[in-house]
C-alpha cells in the first residue's frame, strides 16, 4: 500500500513539473537565417527562459508542446530611440518624463520608465518586445542616456540595462551647425580635462559649456568606449564629419537618421558606423533630407553598413515593421530586415542576451498570423524570457466592449 501512495505522490509530482514547469516546446516553426534560405519545419526546446536547443525533430518528450503549425517565429524586436514608457501624451507635457532642463548627457531614464503605460500593452501586442527608450531634446547638443526595457509591465524587473548609449544632435537651430560641431568637440575636451584633474576648471571652461560633473561623467563614459555615442544627423555632408569626428576621438559612433546615407554608404561601411533609419518616413522633410530615397536601405545594405531600422513616431514603435517591409520591397533582403528589427540592434547597443534564436539567448520571440513584415500580419503569440504574454490591449477591449452596442 505504502508503494503505492509512493508511485502515485511521484507521478503526481512528475504531472505538475510537466504542467507548470518552465521548460517547453515549438514545434514546427519556420525560422530564418541570413545563412541560408527560411528554415522550416523548426523545433525550439526552451528552460528556464533560455533558448536550450533549436533543430528538427528534436527527441524531447513529457513537456509541454505549441504547435506553430508551420508560422513564421521571429526574435521579439526592439525598438531604439523610441519614448516608450517615459511619455503618454506627447503634447501633455505633464505626462512625458523625457528631458531636462537642468542636465543634458548626464539626464538618465531609467528611473522614470513606467512599466505600466499604456504604450507597453499598445507595441507589444505590435511584436516590440525590448525598448531602447531614450530622452528627447530640450534645446541642447546632448538628450542624455538611453536604456533598454522590456515590455513585460514588471514593476520590478523591466529594466534590462541602463545607461548603454548618449544621444546628441547637430543640426542648425538657435546656432549654426558648424558650432554645434565644434561645441560636440569642445564637449570632448572638457571630459577630458574633468577626468585627468577631477574638477571643472572655471577659468579654462568655454563659456557657451555648462556641463554638470554628472554630465561630463557620462560624455566621459563615451570617450572611454563604454557606450556609444548616437548622434542624429541625415545630412551626407553632415555624416562624413561625424566619421571624422569619431575617428579623431577614438569613439563607437552611430548614426541615427541617415536619410542621405546612400551617398557615403562607402564611408560609413569602411568606418564600421551602424546606421538607425526609418523607411517608413522617406520623403524630405527639410533641407537636411533632400536626398532621401526609398531604397536607402538597400544601398547602404549592399555597402555593407550594418542598418537598424525604427519607427517615425515613438507611439507607434511596432511601425518599423512596416518600414522593413517597405525596405525590402525596394531591394533589401527579407532575412536582413529581420535583422535590422532585432539582431542588428541588440548588437550595436551591446545587448548580448536578446535580438536572436540562438541556444543560450533569452527566448524572446513572436509567432506571427503570417510574414511579419506584411501590415495585414499579427501576433499570434508573445513570449518574453520563455513567459507567454497576453496581445489583449486597451484600445481592443474597448472594441470587444462596444463594438456590438
């Protein structure tokens, strides 16, 4: 009798770690490889929100199995530069929580992210499951420091790692382009002397600079090459400066913009200089863009430019699908717009546990209704660290709620 209760305790035991244990299957997937042609057929053993083993066929039995029935499974994609838990309402300006007007490099996110905005539901549902989520400009040469969340709406354990780029700006505005270039120097120099002697020196200071210590710490952060720096700029004259710069100063440049990238796509390449671009936002918006293309990205692709491509509008982050799409239908290839989504952006940014399907790697990744770079697609299933999130948002309950009414 006693041999019995035991077989039973541990079958039972054994039925529960099955259910409810953290490992699992996909079966049946179709992949992709910018090796070879899609991978179909796919299978994708998952512990403890790790990618275990990724092959056909794989012999693994008594865990729970999703059948992908043959759908295209995607790493979750990231959005760079996007406001995504630091803004509500764009022109509510008590809702956004995305710039300074008392620190420039030095103003950190992360302690502002709202895990809880409704934008997070709103973009994960559009298959964005990591946000490089970044300050916006107040007027000054530096925004601040981007940090990279992810969209589980974890009040505890969003945060994937803070403080991993600086962004800047030099076009023309209140002063010249020339000057902003030179102040970017100037910016450079002063870290410089605040990391040899440890203070500000007041008399040897360019009195256009106003850097806190808090400010100068994180221009130093660059100049040290621990992150990069992303400067926004389109234009291709503006671009083979910031070449030089880079060069000159011995940084991790990227660029973001890049509209006139196609004609120093040499440069760039040879430079090594990750572009960000929008293919989505192709016409010129001012005289800083008169050379925009639509097949910007194919181009600066077969250069050998490694592109990053993002959304127009931080609201709508999961856009930049559509832009890929846009992208390869002017000559991109599918599987590098794929890349340019997920891959490319964890790289550039030094996010080593997420951007891709491969074994050790957080099992960040979508099933799709279909391909994901056709607008008439969904996300069938969300997970996150190898945790199924729900694709239900606000803005589609309200539909279920009145739509019959």
């Amino acid at each position: 009798m006693r041999s019995k209760k035991l077989l039973t305790s541990f079958f039972l035991t054994f039925l529960s770690c099955s259910l409810f244990s953290s490992e699992f299957i996909v079966r049946d997937a179709k992949i992709y490889s910018t090796d070879s042609s899609n991978l179909v057929g796919i299978d994708l053993y998952i512990k403890d929100g790790k990618f275990i083993s990724i092959g056909k066929d794989l012999a693994i039995l008594g865990l729970k199995e999703i059948d992908a029935k043959g759908r295209y499974l995607t790493p979750g994609f990231l959005s760079p530069l996007s406001q995504i838990g630091l803004m509500e309402i764009e022109l509510e300006s008590y809702t956004r929580d995305d710039s300074s007007i008392h620190y420039s490099a030095g103003l950190g996110v992360s302690d502002a992210y709202n895990p809880s905005s409704t934008l997070v539901p709103y973009n994960l549902a559009g298959g964005i499951t990591t946000s490089l989520s970044a300050p916006s400009f107040h007027g000054n040469l530096f925004a601040g420091l981007v940090s990279a969340f992810s969209l589980t709406g974890s009040l505890e354990k969003s945060l994937i790692e803070k403080d991993i780029a600086l962004l800047a700006n030099i076009k023309g505005g209140e002063d010249s382009r020339a000057a902003n270039i030179l102040m970017l120097q100037d910016a450079f120099d002063q870290a410089r002397d605040y990391r040899i002697n440890g203070m500000i020196n007041e008399h040897t200071k360019p009195q256009h600079l106003n850097f806190s210590k808090r400010d100068l710490k994180a221009i130093n952060r660059v100049l040290n090459k621990e992150i990069p720096l992303v400067v926004q700029a389109n234009r291709a004259s503006d671009l083979l400066v910031l070449i030089s710069l880079a060069k000159r100063n011995n940084i991790t440049l990227i660029i973001s913009g890049a509209k006139e990238g196609w004609r120093v796509a040499t440069q760039l390449s040879k430079a090594q200089v990750p572009v960000i671009i929008q293919p989505i936002d192709n016409l010129p918006s001012s005289f800083d863009e008169i050379g925009a293309k639509l097949d910007n990205a194919s181009l600066l692709h077969n250069a050998g430019v490694k592109i990053l491509i993002a959304s127009h509008e931080p609201h709508n982050s999961y856009l930049s699908r559509q832009g890929a799409g846009i992208a390869v239908s002017y000559g991109l290839p599918w599987e590098h717009a794929i890349d340019a989504l997920s891959k490319n952006i964890a790289e550039s940014f030094g996010l080593k546990d997420i951007g891709s399907i491969e074994v050790g790697k957080s099992a960040d990744f979508i099933i799709w209704s279909d391909d994901p770079l056709e607008v008439s697609s969904f996300t069938d299933l969300v997970y996150i660290g190898g945790q199924e999130f729900s694709t239900l948002t606000r803005s589609a309950r309200l539909k279920d709620r009145y739509i019959d009414r």
